[in-house]
C-alpha cells in the first residue's frame, strides 16, 4: 500500500505522501514504537533517511535495529558504522 501510493508520486510530493501515509500507519498500529531492521544497505538507508525527515522522527517513533550476523571480515565494523549514521538521522 505504501510503496503504491510513493510510484504515484511526484518527487517533489514524495516526503509528504510518505510522511502521511506512514503515519496513517502508526495510527493504525497503536501509536506505538515502529522498528525499522537497517542492513546499511542502499535500499534501507534511504528508508531510514525517509524516515528522519518524517513528523514521526520527532515524536520518537522508531527504534532502529541493526544486526551484525558476522558473515565477513569487517561486518562489525560495517555495523557499527551504520548505528552511527542512524543516531546522526535521529533515528
């Protein structure tokens, strides 16, 4: 539903439909925490990056999760990069 309503969208309204319509989501969830799961991959860097720009952003609504499943040589490294790009987003 969400990534529907975002292809629809111009780039200029890209932030505002997606700002409305996850927090259309929030709503619906209870108000609660949403958890984002960041790899630091492009697809979810930019997720999160969407998300710091979101009116939800200042109300404390995510909590980002970043899992080191140290699969490679550096893969805690990478994460911990990554943890400090999401505190820098305010996330």
């Amino acid at each position: 539903m969400l990534l529907r309503a975002l292809h629809r969208s111009s780039p200029t309204n890209l932030l505002q439909h997606f700002d409305e319509k996850l927090t259309a989501i929030w709503h619906n969830s209870g108000k609660g925490r949403l958890g984002l799961a960041i790899s630091g991959g492009v697809d979810s860097m930019a997720l999160a990056s969407l998300c710091s720009k979101s009116s939800l952003c200042r109300r404390q609504a995510f909590v980002a999760f970043i899992v080191d499943h140290d699969l490679r040589p550096g893969s805690a490294l990478e994460a911990d990069l990554v943890a400090e790009r999401i505190r820098e987003l305010g996330l």
